[in-house]
C-alpha cells in the first residue's frame, strides 16, 4: 500500500498451486519493490533467490508483464526444475502491481484490520477484492494463455483462549502465526500476563466466567480451550457454553481432574455425546512441563482437528 501510494514500482510473487512436499503453499506470497525492499516468502531456498532476480530485474525495465512459472522441486524433472529437491510442486504468479490497485489493496488491509471476510481475486486484468460471507471454489483456474486466481482473505477459524495465565501467553506466541483470530478472555483486571500478550487480536475482562457465553459463538470454525486459574472457574466456563457446536474444546488439567470433572456432569444428566467431545485433559500426550511445552501440545492437538486427521 505505501509502495502504491508513493508510485514505487513493485511486484507480487504469489504460490496460485501447489502439490505435494511444496515448500511454498498455495497463498504464500512475497512482495518486493524497485528500492529493493522485500517481505514474506514464497519457500525460500535457491528457487525463491531466483524470482526475486527475476522480479529485480522487471522492475529495473519497467514491465507492467503479468507471469505464471511453475516450479518442479526435482532434479529429474524433464522441465522447469526449481533446484530443490524437496518434491512437489508449485506454480508462482509474478504479477506487476500498478496504481489502480491502490483502492483493492486498501480494502484487503481493511478486512483484515477489522476480521471480516472476503477475496483476492487475479486475472491479467488485474486485482480486485470483494467482501464474501461464505466461500466457493478457491485456486488456480487456468485455459493456454487465460487464468484467474481466487483466494480467500481473512481469517477461516477464530481461536478463543479463556484464562490469560503463562500458558495461555505461550499458546497465543504460538498460534498467532496460523490463521487463526484469537481472542482471549479472563476475569483480572491488570493481570501481567494479559498485558505481556501481544499476539492476541481481542483482549476481554469479564467480571464473571458466565459471561463468555456472550463472547465466544459456536459454529463449525469456532476454537475453545479453558485454562482459568482453577477448577471452579473452569467449571463456570463449560456450564455457560455446554451443548454449542465447537470444531474443538478442550480444558487444561490434570487427567484426574478431568475424569472427576466429566463424570460428575454426566451424573448430572449433561449431553455424553458433547461432553465425550472435550479435549480434557487438552493436549498431545507428550509429558508437557513447562508452559512452552504444554502450548505446543494443546497448538498440536489444534491442528490436528483442524486438518481432521
């Protein structure tokens, strides 16, 4: 945005595909401009040192040329190897950004800004974006010469993390960097740990854990782990949500604690089926200790739900 403002010339390299070991991933993207400023990546290694050559060069004549390379990571390949040797493949778009990209450009950065959602959408015309509440087909759509790119923009799942303790801090570090909208919740004012987190996008004080019903909505994207200060607060938060629909749940402690927990609810007549759903104790089985490690275990156990293995 401040490169188009400022009419410097730069390019967008963007991964439109990828297959197999890739180390780039369809969305990757990198942006370099003619002063030689750089930012993101498209896999890195000798095939990304290449088309940032390439692109250094475009923008030193001034071409307005729009490109499609795709890349063989496989010394064996009969064409276009990329020189790595990890398998796979991916196709990166070069596309050269012009001033009337400015107002699409703006409006990205808008939706993110303010978490909602829309697409980036490519084609030799040019970029556009549009505002979307649902998604459809996504990726490269490609006939000889002719393409267009689509891409969702925004963030697909929304994280909420109840109790802003140490964990919490080093799950927030972690998962930051995936495309999650995290919003974490507690009930301390001033607590040192909330104040520390950074990597969080909403930050809530409640004046009681019954009002996170009010805070986090269910849905088939929606994230939830409980990590209060103890078991009676812990307890407040799966009564205010019990029976929503979450892609996953899960509640830090102890497996005794957990066991003793979910049986006095089922004792108590709760739905078995959404209480067998619970992630409790949270966490890959991988005898965490310290906060770093339990943030790894749970960030893991995350991911796997997400990716449905």
């Amino acid at each position: 945005s401040t490169s188009i403002k400022k009419q410097v010339p730069c390019i967008l390299m963007l991964v439109v595909q990828s297959e197999g070991s890739s180390p780039g991933r369809t969305g990757f993207f990198m942006v370099i401009n003619a002063n030689g400023e750089m930012k993101g990546s498209v896999g890195g290694g000798i095939m990304e040192h290449k088309f940032v050559e390439l692109a250094k060069a475009r923008l030193a004549t001034f071409s307005i040329e729009h490109s499609l390379h795709k890349q063989n990571h496989n010394k064996s390949a009969v064409a276009n190897q990329s020189g790595m040797i990890c398998s796979g493949a991916q196709t990166i778009l070069l596309y050269s950004v012009h001033k009337n990209d400015f107002y699409a450009v703006n409006e990205i950065i808008e939706c993110l800004e303010n978490n909602r959602n829309g697409y980036l959408h490519l084609t030799p015309n040019g970029l556009d974006f549009y505002y979307a509440s649902t998604f459809d087909a996504e990726g490269l759509k490609q006939e000889n010469e002719d393409w267009e790119f689509r891409q969702r923009i925004g963030y697909a799942n929304k994280l909420y993390i109840v109790g802003g303790g140490h964990c919490a801090l080093a799950l927030s570090r972690i998962m930051c960097l995936m495309d999650f909208y995290i919003v974490l919740i507690d009930d301390r004012e001033n607590l040192n740990t909330m104040d520390e987190n950074t990597f969080v996008y909403e930050k809530k004080v409640v004046h009681d854990y019954a009002e996170v019903s009010n805070i986090i909505y269910p849905g088939i994207n929606a994230y939830v782990i409980v990590m209060t200060l103890g078991y009676r607060t812990d307890d407040i938060v799966i009564r205010s949500l019990v029976g929503g629909t979450f892609k996953y749940f899960g509640v830090l402690g102890s497996s005794s604690k957990m066991a003793k927990m979910i049986a006095g609810y089922k004792n108590e007549g709760m739905d078995e089926l959404w209480l067998d759903a619970i992630k409790a104790p949270a966490g890959l089985n991988i005898k965490s200790q310290t906060p770093e490690e339990i943030a790894i275990s749970i960030a893991g156990e995350i991911i796997q739900v997400k990716n449905n293995l």
